[in-house]
C-alpha cells in the first residue's frame, strides 16, 4: 500500500461532545445530526456549529440503529430489546411505537424507489415495511446478527451483512435471496457498493474485500488491527473504513490503495469507532469515546 500522503487530506474541524455513554449510530438530515448512545438518549446537533439542538429523546433501552426519513421529517429509531420508535422530527412528538422484533435492532434502511422500509435484528430477522411502517414481510435468515442493510442506488436489491460470514443479496420485488457470498471468517460486519457496481465489504478478520457484482473475489486486504465496523462511500473518488483499532483510513475507490490514515495523532478516536455518515466535502464519525468528529478536505479539487 501506498505511505500517507505528505498533505492531509482530511483534517478535524469540528467535535460535538455531550453524549454520556458510547455513540452506537449516526443519522441526519439538511441542517442536522441525529447521534444514539448508550446514554439512552438520542440527541440532535446542529451540522454548521456543533451546538445541542432542543431535541432528545431518552429511551427506556439503548437505541441502537437509526434513520431519518427526510422527506418526511421523520427518525426511526432501533432499540436493545427490538423496539422500533417512529418520531416526527419537526413536531418532536412520537407517531409510532413498533414492537415486531423481539433483539436487538442494529441496522434500519429506506428504499424510496421501492417505498418500503428495512430493519434487521440480532437473531437474524429482516423485516419489510410500508410507506407508512405497516408490516408487510418477516424472514428469518438465521445467520446471527444482521448489522448492516445496504440497499441498492435503483432501489432493485439490498445486501445484508451477516454474523455467520456470508453477505446475502436479496432481490425488493419478491424478496428471494438472489447471491449468498462467504466473506469473513469470523462475521461480516459492513457493505458498501461503489459506484461501478462493485461491492465491499468488511469484517471482524479486519479485512476488507472486494467483489463483482456477480460475486468473484477481486480484492482483499488487511486493513485494521481489529473489527471493521464501518464502510462508507466518498464523493471524491475515495471510501472510509473505521475500526475497533481506533482509527479511520481513507482509501481510493479505483485500486484499494490507502489514502490516509486518521488516527489519535490526527485528533482522532480515543476508542472505538462505530458510526460514519457523509456530509457535503466531509464525513462524521462516532464511538466509544463519546464524541462526534467531523473531518473535511481543506482544499476541494478544482478543474
């Protein structure tokens, strides 16, 4: 792999601390981030300045998973003991209170071309909604923990990263497991599908692999020193991994060659790290150590 470049890339701009227990899962929408902790509370905070906005929910089990749903200013939000609570973001009041699982929630998407929601659990369930989170589907993979669902650009299939090492592709018309793929040793734990149609994924082996969309083996590397609890894809032609080991990488979508490395010498991570989300020239990340960074590149490309 390549050294770090002597620049950085990234640099710290902004660090939201406020939480009183590790930040599980990020969301946002436009002005906002929506943060989860083992607090048990889910906070907002404001993109531009970092400052607690006047919302927080505190809930009765350490939320998990959470999703905004923008279009309709709405939050999901997935919990220890599988419940699901819907809140409207603008009138800050709760619309619905979910009870269908019966783990842990860890992983919550939307499908807008396909108007359904997704949530997965702890014991393997992926569970189908509406539009409006009425119950269409419950299927039961039986591969341990689904942490992560991916849901294809076009909205045509969705991936699920599996405890057992596989990641499943599923297809959101009839909902048939289309690709079953073995990928990590010890659990696969993060996906991402890149623009070109490959797709990445990641695991407690530290490793990250890629593939075709058909499924052959392209890639793989070590690129942590522990679980790989986050891949997340970039708009300038790079994607982030973050890791148990405490640090975030950068690396190039073309050829998997590492871009920079984040780390505590970079005002990184003190622990854990378990959230990512992209924001406009940047991206933000959460763990253990309770905080919130944003990291931005100085000086965007220009023609």
């Amino acid at each position: 792999m390549n050294k770090n470049k002597p620049h950085a890339l990234y640099s710290k701009q902004l660090q939201i601390a406020g939480h009183q227990g590790p930040i599980y899962a990020l969301s946002q929408d436009t002005h906002y981030i929506y943060s989860a902790s083992a607090d048990k509370f889910v906070a907002r905070w404001h993109k531009s300045t970092g400052q607690q906005d006047h919302f927080a929910i505190r809930c009765t089990q350490a939320p998990f998973s959470l999703c905004v749903l923008s279009a309709q200013q709405h939050l999901a939000i997935g919990l220890s003991d599988g419940s699901i609570h819907l809140i409207d973001t603008a009138a800050k009041v709760e619309l619905k209170f979910l009870k269908a699982h019966t783990a842990a929630v860890f992983a919550i998407a939307t499908n807008p071309a396909r108007k359904q929601h997704y949530t997965a659990d702890a014991e393997g369930n992926l569970l189908v909604w509406d539009l409006h989170w009425n119950l269409l589907l419950n299927l039961p993979f039986s591969c341990g923990k689904i942490r992560q669902i991916v849901v294809a650009p076009d909205g045509s299939f969705l991936l699920l990263a599996g405890a057992d090492g596989n990641f499943r592709q599923i297809d959101t018309t009839y909902f048939n497991e289309t690709q079953q793929i073995f990928a990590h040793q010890e659990g696969c734990t993060a996906l991402c599908i890149l623009p070109n149609g490959d797709i990445l994924s990641a695991g407690k082996d530290a490793y990250i692999r890629r593939w075709s969309a058909s499924g052959q083996k392209l890639n793989a590397f070590p690129a942590h020193l522990g679980t790989i609890y986050q891949l997340l894809l970039l708009a300038d032609g790079n994607y982030v991994s973050a890791s148990r080991d405490k640090t975030i990488k950068i690396w190039s979508q073309e050829n998997d060659q590492i871009q920079q490395k984040l780390d505590l010498q970079m005002a990184g991570h003190r622990h854990s790290i378990n959230a990512l989300i992209a924001v406009e020239n940047g991206f933000a990340s959460a763990g253990d150590d309770k905080r919130i960074l944003l990291w931005y590149a100085p000086n965007p490309k220009t023609p």
